[in-house]
C-alpha cells in the first residue's frame, strides 16, 4: 500500500532539518535545470538524464544514511550525488566532460563517482549495480560494521535478472542493503514503457522474503520515515529491504526525449506537477509557521548562486588532457 501523504504536524524543533531537505531539494532542481540548458545549448555531451520531480526520493532517503554508508544509483544520478555531498562544482564539471569533475571528465553525467563520500556511482547499464551493492553489503557483514548499502534503481530494472539474485542473496545471507526502487511510471525502450504505472515492485520482495514498503516518492518526509525504518533493520538486524518509491519525473527520459505528447499526455504531466514534492514541503513548513515567503526567496536566491558558480567553474575548467586517455581516475 501506498502511504498517505504525511499529514501530521511538523515537529518546531526540526525546522533546521526540514529547511536542509528543502534546500537539497532546490539545489537539485536548480542544477538540473541549468545542466538542461548547458546541453541545449551544446555544452554538455553524451547522454543526460534529468531528475526533476523525483527530488524527495533523494533527498528523503540519503537524509536517513550515516556518512559511511555507500549508495550506488543508475545514470539518472545528479541528484544523489549533489545530496551526499558532492560539490555543484565537481558535478557539473563531470557533466561537462572537464578535469576537474568527480571523475576527471571521463564518465559524464551517467558516471558520477566520488569514493571518499562513499558515492559509488552512477551506472549505465539497467540493474548492473545491483549485485555491486549486495556485494558491499556483504563486504559490510564481513567486516563486522554497521554501515548500510543502499541501491537506487528504476522499476524496469526489476526485470533484470541480476535484480532477482541481489535480492534472493541479500535474504538469504541477511545483509544490510537497502533496495530503493525509484518508480517513475515509464522504462523508456522496455516492453514496460508505458506499462509501469500499474507494476506492483513491491509484490516482488515477498518472493524474495524481505520487508517491503510502498511509499509516496513525492513527499520527502515519508521517504525518510521508511528509509529510517529500513536503516534500523540494516544495522541491528543485517536485514535487507525493498522500497518502492512512487514518483514521476517532469522531464523526458533523457535529453533527447520530449516532455510529453508521445508516450503521456500534457494531461498527465499537469496533474502531477500538482504534486511537486518542493511546493508540497514549502506549503507545508508555510502553513505550520515555519516558512515565510522572504525565507524561501533568499533560500532559492542562494541556491541560483551556487549554481551559476558551477556553471561558470566547469565553463572555464580545461578539458582533460589526451594523455589522461588511459589513466586512472582514482590513481592517488
Ligand atoms: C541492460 C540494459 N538494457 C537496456 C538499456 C537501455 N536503457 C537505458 S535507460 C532504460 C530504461 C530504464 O528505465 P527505469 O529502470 O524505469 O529507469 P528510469 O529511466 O525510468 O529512471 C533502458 C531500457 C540499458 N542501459 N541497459
Ligand atoms: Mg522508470
């Protein structure tokens, strides 16, 4: 089941903690936003997957690990990477394809990595990282800590086979991963395209024999709330979980993808963005008195300056240089 929408009311003494989720989220929103026209305008190459709209999934579920957690995602990865901690510098840079990104220009927006931050990428291949993040929470079990794995991935990578065996291992062996399935209705180029909307991921985990919870992507509190809970398993039980998050992305599949009229309508589109998990938490923190309008502007006006820096910084970086073709990146 999917849960409610939180309704309860906001707890005062949490104010700093609500206004760093919102502001994640803004910092999210507005990079994507001007890494979406750096590659309009041809500035950025290769592929480009956008995460606007699905910022409370992010922004929800990091919030909830400890710093030596690992996380590995898909390519649509920004996000993950700005909220653990990477600098708007050293991503957008990455996007740019120069040397001063995360991985020195070489992996581009699908490939962001940063080890010291426990970021262990951005993956192009549908469910690939999967297994790479059971593996660590072997690694973890292994070790004798109480860190956690957390995985995001797409509901078409539930179709993959080495989804089935992470999970069917993570049980088996109680390992401390946290699966996060960020369902955002379509799998583009997948016989899920326009199906996904009804595919229940969650159902999959009792085949599997792990605790599972539907949650309502679009409301960063309850991403939380559940990541908390699954976060308490990992650590003092070793057990594994699956999350579904219910979410929607408000732009196309990638760049090359338009917003609406092939696969959804303008209709749907509409709808959902009533739901835009950044005005859903301001509307919230505004109405328990927690928010004003001058916060929020001077909150957005910062995040804008944060941005236009990395923009300019990975303007100006160099390219790499060609002998870097065979490097490696992590090399000191
Ligand atoms: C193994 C594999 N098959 C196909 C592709 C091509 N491909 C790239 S993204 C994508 C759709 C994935 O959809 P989903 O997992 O729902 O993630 P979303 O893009 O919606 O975030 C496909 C099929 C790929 N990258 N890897
Ligand atoms: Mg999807």
């Amino acid at each position: 089941m999917v849960q409610p929408a939180t309704t309860t009311r906001l707890d005062p003494e949490r104010l700093d903690f609500y206004h760093t989720l919102l502001r994640q989220m803004l910092l999210v929103r507005r990079f994507e936003e001007k890494a979406g026209e750096a590659y309009a305008q041809g500035k950025i190459g290769g592929f480009c997957h956008l995460y606007i709209g699905q910022e409370a999934v992010a922004v929800g579920t990091l919030a909830a690990l400890r710093e030596d957690d690992y996380v590995f995602t898909s390519y649509r990865e920004h996000a993950h990477a700005l909220v653990r901690g990477m600098s708007a510098r050293a991503c957008m840079a990455e996007l740019f394809g120069k040397v001063t990104g995360c991985s020195r220009g070489k992996g581009g927006s699908m490939h962001l990595f940063e080890a010291k931050l426990g970021f262990l990428g951005g993956h192009g291949i549908v469910g690939s990282h999967i297994p790479l993040a059971a593996g660590a929470g072997f690694a973890i079990k292994y070790r004798g800590t109480d860190q956690v794995s957390l995985c995001s991935f797409g509901e078409a990578a539930a179709n993959i086979g080495a989804f089935h065996e992470s999970l069917n291992m993570a049980a088996l062996w109680t390992l401390p991963v946290i699966f996060l399935c960020e369902n955002n209705r379509y799998g583009m180029g997948t016989a899920l395209e326009r199906a996904s909307a009804v595919y229940h991921i969650a159902d999959r985990a009792c085949a599997h024999e792990m605790d599972s919870e539907t949650v309502d992507g679009m409301d960063v509190l309850a991403m939380y709330e559940a990541t908390a809970r699954a976060v308490e398993r990992a650590r003092t039980g070793k057990l594994p979980t699956l999350i579904e998050a219910r979410t929607y992305r408000y732009m196309g599949h990638s760049m090359a993808d338009p917003i609406h009229g092939h696969y959804r309508t303008k209709e749907e589109l509409e709808e959902q963005k009533k739901k835009d998990p950044i005005a859903g938490l301001r509307h919230r923190l505004r109405d328990d008195g927690m928010l004003s309008d001058a916060t929020f502007e001077a909150m957005d006006k910062q995040v804008h300056e944060e941005v236009a820096d990395a923009l300019a910084f990975a303007e100006q970086s160099p390219d790499p240089d060609p002998a870097e073709l065979y490097t490696d990146v992590y090399r000191d």
